[in-house]
C-alpha cells in the first residue's frame, strides 16, 4: 500500500522560525557586544585611573625631593626656615607648591616622641583624647612590654601568649620600627577615639632619639602633655604664636629658660629651635593622596649628609575639612636668597669637619 505523501510545511511557517532565529542571534549580538562595551568601558576608566595614580606620585615625590632640598641646605632660625622677615614655619602648616600638591613640615620638636618621653608626658597626651586613666595605663603597660626584651607582663600588658590567642602578630621585643606600627600593639587599634578625628594619634607622634619640645611647633596634644597647658591655652597659644619673632619670645618665655636650679638636669624641658629631625608630608589637594616621611639631618655622618625613613603612603582621613582650608592656603615662601647667601656664606669658611661640603 503506497504511502500518502507529506505535504510541505507552507513558506509562512518557515519565514516565522527564520525570523525567530534571527531575533535570537540579534539578542546574543548585543548582550555580548554590552558586554564587550563595558569591558571596555572599564578597562579604560582603570587605565585613567592609573594614569592619574602614576602622575600624582611623580608629582609627590618631586615635591618631596624639593622639600628635602630646601630643608638641608637653608639656615635654620626659632621661627623655622630662612629668617623671620620670609621663612617657611615648621608647626605642621600647609603651604601650596603648585601643581595641585601642598606641603607640611612638622618639627619633630613639636611632637611626642614616644621612644624618650616621660610616662607623665605619654599619660596626659592619650588623656586628650579622653581615655580613663584604667585605659591609660593598659595602653602604656602593653607599649612597653612590646618593646622590651623580656617575656615578663606587666600588671596590664600583653607579652606573646597574649598576642597568640588574640590572633595577632607577636611583638617585636624592641623599639618600633615606623609610627604605623603602634597599631599592632595590642589593646591601641581597638580605642577608636586615637585614630578618628581631625588630629589623630599618628600625627601627633614621631620615633627619634633626643629629648626636649619646641613650644614654637608643637600641636595643642603636645603643649598640653608637656607643657602643662589646658586644651584652650594651647589652642590660644597657636593662634598667637605664628605672627613674629616677639611675640614668640613672649609667649614661651615662661616655659623656657632655667626657672630653678633642678632644671640643669632636666633633658626634656623646652628648646625654642627646630631640631634635625623633621617629619615632611606632601599630599594632593583634591584627592588627599599623601606621602609622609621623617627627614633627619646627619652632618656628623661619614656615611651621608641626612636619612629619609619611616615612608608610608596614606590618605588623609580629614581631607574635606582641612583640604577645604588648604585650597586657600598661602603659597610657598621663597627663601632662595636666603638659602644661596647661606651657602655661599658655608662655603667661605671650607668644608665641614667629617669632609663632606654644604
């Protein structure tokens, strides 16, 4: 019996798979295609990105060449770089250098050096930031324990068992290595009100040898430790401190000078003179992109005329506050008169005693 033939599907049913076919790959197309698109999109907002990153690093570390620059080779007076007519203040203030880059330098003078200060001067400093004395104590207890050499706890510190079972890295067993590095002792990361804020702990303190503060650029944190000032004398002290050489000299005369006859033995009491150690910091204006490091003049050294140490990179937690003030910041002064007659004036009188010419 012969097969009935079948009948061919109509040209309509076959234009209609066709067209959905075609719908289908159209679709495919674009969503691969957006794909593509934001791939792209992506990659070359990355790629402007890293190119912003490598010129705004440039742009740091020109500045910081700059600054080391003019802080080795330009005279030094009480109220900072240069002389008091035209100087560059060293209290921590923002001058703008061009470019988008503005610079602070801080005398280490001006901060607590946490390697020699006395207990009594490290009490009161964290006392600013509202700390109870039961937290002061644990906090200074745990720093020194994580320096010393010993395995012996002090009544509220942490040796190494303590750091194993909080999880965290042993302690070093010597002096920190970099400022950052007090966040790894154990019980300061943890007291928040240390790292917020408009003026937070690192920039309050700095690792060096030497003794003594400089009223004429120590933060408000400091004159209070050291000084025994209440938080609104400091504050009103560095308002009045900036405008010139007398009225500096007024301000500081009673904290400075022998007052009694105990102060002869006295290595911390205050010295109206920047030292040689200067911590310099230079960051972008609009996005806060900072470089910081600690600047140390050495001319006794065989080896080298200054050491550049404690660099980190950061970003500035108070920048929409105080980069709004920076915008307005005054420029730079320029000391390059200065700074050559000084040379020239060094120079005239032959080399240093260790051989190496200013």
């Amino acid at each position: 019996m012969r097969e009935r033939p079948t009948c061919p599907k109509p040209r309509g049913a076959q234009r209609g798979y066709v067209l959905i076919l075609t719908i289908a790959a159209l679709v495919i197309l674009a969503l691969a295609g957006g794909y593509a698109g934001e791939r792209i999109s992506i990659a070359l907002r990355l790629a402007r990105a890293e190119q912003t990153a490598i010129a705004s690093e440039r742009m740091l570390n020109d500045a910081l060449a700059r600054m080391t620059f003019i802080l080795t080779t330009t005279p030094r007076t009480p109220l900072g770089l240069g002389n008091d007519a035209v100087g560059i203040r060293l209290d921590g203030r923002w001058y703008d250098i061009g470019d988008g880059v503005a610079v602070s330098l801080q005398d280490a003078r001006g901060l607590l050096n946490l390697r020699t200060a006395p207990r009594a001067w490290k009490e009161s400093f964290l006392a600013t930031y509202g700390l109870s004395p039961e937290r002061i104590g644990m906090l200074l207890d745990t720093l020194d324990d994580y320096v010393d050499t010993d395995s012996l706890r002090r009544l509220q510190g942490a040796e190494t068992e303590d750091y194993v079972r909080s999880d965290l890295m042993p302690p070093r067993d010597d002096e920190l290595a970099a400022t950052a590095e007090l966040a790894r002792v154990q019980g300061w990361r943890g007291e928040h009100a240390l790292w917020k804020g408009d003026s937070p702990i690192l920039d309050n303190l700095v690792f060096c040898p030497g003794t003594g503060v400089n009223p004429a650029t120590a933060t408000w944190r400091v004159l209070v430790a050291a000084l025994g000032m209440s938080e609104r004398q400091a504050k009103d002290f560095i308002e009045k401190r900036g405008i010139d050489a007398t009225t500096l000299e007024a301000l500081v005369a009673p904290y400075t000078g022998l007052q009694r006859a105990s102060d002869l033995l006295r290595v911390d009491r205050p010295v109206v003179y920047p030292g040689p150690v200067t911590i310099l910091t230079v960051a972008m204006k609009e996005s806060g992109l900072a470089l910081r490091g600690t600047l140390t003049i050495t001319p006794a050294s065989r080896l080298h005329p200054w050491t550049f140490n404690d660099v980190r990179h950061f970003r500035l937690t108070t920048c929409p506050t105080r980069y709004r003030r920076c915008r307005m910041c005054p420029p730079l002064p320029s000391i390059s008169t200065t700074r050559s007659v000084a040379l020239r004036s060094s120079r005239s009188r032959g080399p240093t005693p260790t051989g190496i010419s200013p």
